[in-house]
C-alpha cells in the first residue's frame, strides 16, 4: 500500500482536470492505496514574497495552508500534480503551488510523480511545453523524483466534456497501476 497525494489545481470542482484526478484516485484506492486528493481552490496559499527567510528555517513566515499540505507531500510515496493548461501553461494556482514548495522542497525526495493536464486544444503537443515546467521542478529541483506517468486530457472545454476521451479511463488505469 502506498501514500497517494493527490493535488489538484482545478478553479472549478468537478472541471476537467479535477475530474481526471478523481479518476486516478478510484483506480489507486481499489489497489489498495491510501488516497487523498487536495483541491487547491479550497485552500489559503499565498504568493511566494521571495523574502528568503525559508532558506534558512525551512519554514515560511506565512501562516496558511501550505504548511499542511508541505507535511503531506513529505509523508507521500506519490504525487500527482493536476492542472488545466491556460495559454499553453499551468494555471496560477499551481504555479503558486510549487513556488511555496521552496521551504521543504529538499524533503520531498524519492516520490513517484504522475501528471495530468487538461486543454481545450486537441494537440497533446501543445502541453509539452506545461510538462517540461513540472521536469524542471521535479527532476531538476526534488532528489529521487520519478516521473511515473503523464495524462495528457485534450480536447476539453466545457465541464464534463473529458468523460468521453480516452483520458477518462487512462487516469483510472494509471491509478489502479499506481
């Protein structure tokens, strides 16, 4: 049994993103894993002020929610970052995810990391360019990270609509296979 993570930076509960997260996590829960999904929207995260007081205490001088969420993505065998894709990027939620990482992120060593990432456009290669900013965070910032799998949800726009893509099932699978 592992300790599955699950973040997931969709401003909409139950839009497309989210929903592939919740997919991923009825996989990994009927394998047996301990699941827990965090939906960003919900929680007081901060912008990084880049005062650089965590460099040396590890800890930041903001009091909200990230410091909950920094102990969970410690304790965690896996994590799976979710974002929808705006103008060809992660959405403002998770990027100000990762930036407050900057306290732990030293801590958050040897994890298996899965993506999801949801567009309108139907060219998964447009999303590339939104993986290549999750491998520079977690390959070239967090040591022992693994990168274990990438859904790429393409071609939808409106709520629901990636119900009826190959995604939908692909972020079953790949939970159930965590």
């Amino acid at each position: 049994m592992k300790n599955v993570l699950i973040i997931s930076a969709s401003p909409r509960k139950g839009g497309n993103s989210d929903v592939l997260c919740d997919r991923f996590a009825e996989g990994s829960k009927e394998s047996g894993n301990n699941v827990e999904k965090i939906f960003l929207a919900n929680k007081n995260i901060g912008f990084c002020r880049g005062c650089g007081v965590c460099n040396d205490t590890h800890k930041c001088v903001q009091k909200d929610d990230m410091k909950e969420i920094l102990d969970k993505m410690v304790e965690a065998d896996v994590i799976v970052l979710a974002t929808p894709v705006y103008f060809y990027s992660m959405d403002g939620q998770m990027k100000t995810f990762i930036d407050r990482t900057v306290p732990r992120y030293t801590e958050i060593t040897d994890k298996e990391f899965y993506f999801i990432m949801t567009a309108a456009d139907t060219d998964e290669k447009m999303l590339h360019r939104t993986m290549e900013t999750f491998r520079g965070f977690t390959e070239d910032c967090l040591d022992g990270a693994k990168e274990a799998g990438i859904i790429y949800g393409v071609g939808a726009w409106k709520v629901g609509e990636i119900q009826s893509t190959l995604s939908y099932n692909e972020a079953y699978e790949m939970g159930k296979n965590v």
